[in-house]
C-alpha cells in the first residue's frame, strides 16, 4: 500500500523513512523542530549492515565520498599493548566513519530528489493512534501513517504511552573531529581504528577522511571528565602516549549522557516510532544510527507488501524487534565493562577480539546482519 505520511523529526531516522517511504509511492512530509538539519557530533560509524541500506537507497556513494574505508581495528590497554586486532574491508566487512553532515544531507537530497518535502521550525507535540498529528503551535494534520523518529526524548512514543522504561547509562562521551597529519596515513596507529583503554575511560580514534579523524571520549558518572568540559591534562595523565591526539582535541566539542529505552510497542494504530524513539542505546557499538537506517527501509518495504498499515507495522515489528533489544542489551553491556575489574575488562576484550562466533553473535551482530530490503535478507510476506 502506499499513502501520506507526517514524520516527525529530520535525524538519521526520519530522513531514512522519508526517502524509503517516498521512493516506494508515499506522499512524505518530515517537520524538523529546528530551522535547519541538526548536525549532532562529529563522525559516524556506519557498518556494512547501514552501508547496505544506503545503497538500497541510492545513497551509498553520496555518503563514502570522500571518507576513508577503514583497513584494521584495534583494541590497546592502558601501556599502549595491543589487546586484539582484526582486518576490515572488502565484501561484507565494510566500515566508514563520514561526517555526520555528510550522511545527513546525503538523506535530505535523496528525499527531495524522491518527491518528499521537509519542514523546518514545525514541532509535532503528540500524535493520535488514527493518524492525526498535533503540532506545537496547535496545528493538526491527519496523514494514512504518523512516524515518531523524533530522538529519544520522543514525545510522539510517550503521547501514546508506548514508553515502558527510560534509563540513564551513567556514562558520557565527549566527540569532535580533529586533524589529521599527512604522516598519519603512513603508520599503522594512524591508519586504524582504535579503541584505548585505561580503567573506565576509553579514547576511541578513527580516521575518517584524509584530513580529520573522529575521536571519542568515553567516560563514567563519578569521574571528573564526566559532563564536564574537556581537560587535556586528565586525558594525557590517563593516556600518556596518546599525546599526539590528546594535543589536538579542541574544547568545543559535543557531550552526551547515554540513554536507553525500552518500549511496550513499536506502534500504536498509524503510528509508529522509529530509531532512538523505539532504539536509543549508548553507542558502544557504533549502530544506533544504523539500526535507525534498518527499521526505515524495513518498515518501509512491509508497508509496501500490506494492505493495511496497522498489518504492515505489525509485520515489521514482529520481525525486527527482538533483534534491535538484543543489540541494545549487547552494547549496553560493552560499555559496562568500564566499570568492571581490569583483569575482567581485558579478558573480555581479548575474547571479543579473538573470536569470530563471539563476535557473530554480539558486537557485530548487527554489522553482519542482511538488512530487511536489501538482497540478501528473506523477502517479506505478501
Ligand atoms: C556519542 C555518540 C556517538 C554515536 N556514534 C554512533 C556511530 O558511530 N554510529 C551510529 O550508527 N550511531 C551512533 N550514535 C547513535 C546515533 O547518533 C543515533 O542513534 C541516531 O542519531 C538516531 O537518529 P534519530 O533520527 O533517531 O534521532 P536524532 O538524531 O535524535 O534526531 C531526531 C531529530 O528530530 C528532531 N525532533 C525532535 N523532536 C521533534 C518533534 N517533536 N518534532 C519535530 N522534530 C523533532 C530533532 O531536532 C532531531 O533533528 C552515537 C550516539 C552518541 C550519543
């Protein structure tokens, strides 16, 4: 079936939705509360499982333009000693880190180029199980299908009350790209993805382009780093060979507190919720904007073989949920090995790093699963 559709939020979700819903015949709104797209942090991971959906979506060499595919991973303890590497690249193994602003507008032109429209400054406060969306300035509008993807703080999914819980992680990261050095490309520590580990604070880097690599700073309610600003000192004593990058991280990057929710539903009569609304978890895995990318093109090609949406979303959720609980169990999980002992931290990183069925079936669970849509997934039903 197809229809009109009212999205409430134009981040990776809405915007995924949007260009799927649109190619497949949709009449597609998205109301972004801001006056432009909202460019949140500074790189993304994007697996081969998102990689997949945006080239379903026609996106794919829109948003790898220009960004790095990453060759290697690797794992280092707190004396720089490596704790597990594995290869990247090639068929079914893909990994870029682009810029947000690069995925973001990627999406945007491919909806309008698909026929959708986006408005900025338009908030939707509460939507109706019948299809009605209520706007902040007190408009209305009554749409075949109304989309929450409008960020964990959703209040599309409370005003239907499909909320059960939502928790804080106790962790916080602080994100912003920096520099990158022609011979940075030269050697391996600046060819890589790495995660560094000291106690609970963990410094990821990864290239990105030629010139600005991504580096995240992880953290733990009680630390000191923890919602505060950025203190070189306090990294550098924690990584003191990480001097070459802890020197280049500028005070303005962006903070979060990590969240996670569980809901009762994914949909409630023509509404569903979608991406962090129905998905937010900390992003120890690097998939919650990929998990978004999923559900869009997933829901999407249910709606499509429907005929009706209540059956379509119901479909779609059947299919998808459990799945998305496991991978927000799972990187839940990894980030809560800041907390454990050390001896524990680093025989589970050594184990993660070693095993391949380990792997399979946690942290690149959903890096290696065929996306719903994409041609090696099972077809939905008719
Ligand atoms: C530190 C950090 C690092 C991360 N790294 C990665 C990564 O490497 N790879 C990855 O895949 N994921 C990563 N994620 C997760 C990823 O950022 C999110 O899963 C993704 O952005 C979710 O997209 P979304 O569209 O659901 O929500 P959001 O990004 O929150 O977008 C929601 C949009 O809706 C708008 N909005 C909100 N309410 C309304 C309303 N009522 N009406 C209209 N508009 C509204 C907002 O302004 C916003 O533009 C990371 C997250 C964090 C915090």
């Amino acid at each position: 079936m197809k229809g009109t559709a009212e999205i409430a939020g134009g981040g990776i979700a809405g915007l995924a939705a949007g260009v799927a819903l649109a190619q497949r015949g949709w009449r597609v709104r998205v109301h972004e509360q801001d006056e432009a797209l909202r460019i949140l942090g500074a790189g993304i991971y994007i697996w081969e499982n998102g990689l997949k959906v945006l080239e379903a979506l026609g996106l794919y060499d829109a948003v790898t333009a220009g960004a790095l595919p990453v060759l290697r991973r690797e794992r280092r303890d707190r004396s720089n000693a490596l704790i597990g590497a594995e290869p990247f690249g090639g068929p079914g193994a893909r990994l870029y880190v682009p810029l947000r602003a690069t995925l973001l507008h990627a999406l945007a032109d491919g909806l309008a180029r698909a026929g959708g429209e986006i408005v900025f400054g338009s908030r939707i406060a509460s939507a109706e199980a019948n299809g009605v969306a209520r706007f902040a300035d007190g408009r209305t509008a009554q749409a075949d299908l109304v989309i929450g993807a409008d960020g964990v703080g959703s209040p599309v999914r409370d005003s239907l009350g499909l909320l059960k819980w939502r928790r804080p992680a106790d962790q916080y990261g602080y994100r912003i790209m920096i520099q990158r050095r022609p011979e940075e490309l030269m050697t391996q520590a600046g060819a890589s993805i790495c995660e560094h580990w000291n106690g609970s604070r963990r410094l990821l880097y990864a290239p990105a382009t030629a010139d600005l690599a991504y580096v995240q700073l992880t953290s733990v309610k009680g630390d000191a780093s923890a919602g505060a600003a950025y203190n070189r000192d306090a990294w550098l004593e924690t990584f003191p060979h990480l001097d070459w990058i802890i020197d280049r991280i500028p005070a303005d990057g962006r903070g979060d507190w990590f969240e996670w929710v569980r809901l009762h539903g994914w949909s409630k009569g023509a509404v569903a919720v979608l991406g962090d609304a129905a998905t937010a978890q900390p992003p120890f895995l690097g998939q919650g904007g990929g998990l978004a990318m999923m559900m869009a093109l997933s829901l999407a090609c249910h709606l499509e073989a429907a005929s009706s949406v209540e059956a379509g979303l119901a479909a779609w959720e059947a299919r998808e949920k459990r799945f998305c609980q496991w991978i927000q169990q799972v990187s839940y999980s990894y980030g809560r090995l800041a907390l454990a002992p050390e001896w524990y931290r680093m025989l589970a990183l050594k184990a993660l790093s070693a095993s391949d069925v380990l792997k399979r079936n946690t942290v690149r669970a959903a890096a290696m699963r065929e996306p719903t849509g994409t041609p090696g997934a099972p077809a939905v039903a008719q």
